[in-house]
C-alpha cells in the first residue's frame, strides 16, 4: 500500500496523507510520550517530543525501509548494531543541559 500511495501521491495527495499517518502515527506518537514522560523526570531535553520521535524514527528506519525496498536486508547483528548507534546518537543529543 505504501509504494502505491507513494507513486500515485502527486494524484491522491489524500491518500498519500493517510497512508503515510497509518504507519508513522502509532510509532511517532509512542516514542513521543516516552520522550515526554522522561523529560518530566528531568531526564532528557525534549522540548518538541513529536518532532524529536519523527527525527528518531527517520534516523532509526528510514534507512533499512530504504535498503528493504531495494531487497536489501541486513543481517540481524547489523540491525541491532545500526539501532543501537541511532539511540545512542539520538540520546547523547538529547542529555540535560
């Protein structure tokens, strides 16, 4: 359904609107009020959460989405070492000042 709405999205930008919300919101909206619910502990610095977990999920999906649609899929140590590199970027950055 994505590589669809993806070609027809010049056409059907409405379709394009909600297929793209279909997949990205839950994820976005998850990593969001977690982002939240640690900066009210005081422990990162996430002033615009839904903004920072559509930075976190690009940084963190786009690519191996990107490589799966060329069918290229990595191995399981690479997923877990490229996501362990993406949340430690993504928290460093992240870190009280």
């Amino acid at each position: 359904l994505e590589q669809v709405a993806i070609a027809h999205a010049s056409s059907y930008p409405e379709i394009a609107r909600r297929t793209y919300g279909r997949g990205a919101w839950p994820r976005t909206k998850l990593v969001a009020d977690l982002l939240r619910h640690h900066a009210g502990k005081g422990a990162v610095d996430a002033d615009d959460p839904e903004m920072l977990a559509e930075l976190f999920l690009g940084m963190a999906t786009s690519a191996p989405a990107r490589l799966a649609s060329f069918g290229i899929i990595r191995t399981p140590a690479d997923i877990e070492s490229h996501t362990r590199a993406a949340v430690t970027l993504f928290l460093r950055g992240l870190r009280p000042a």
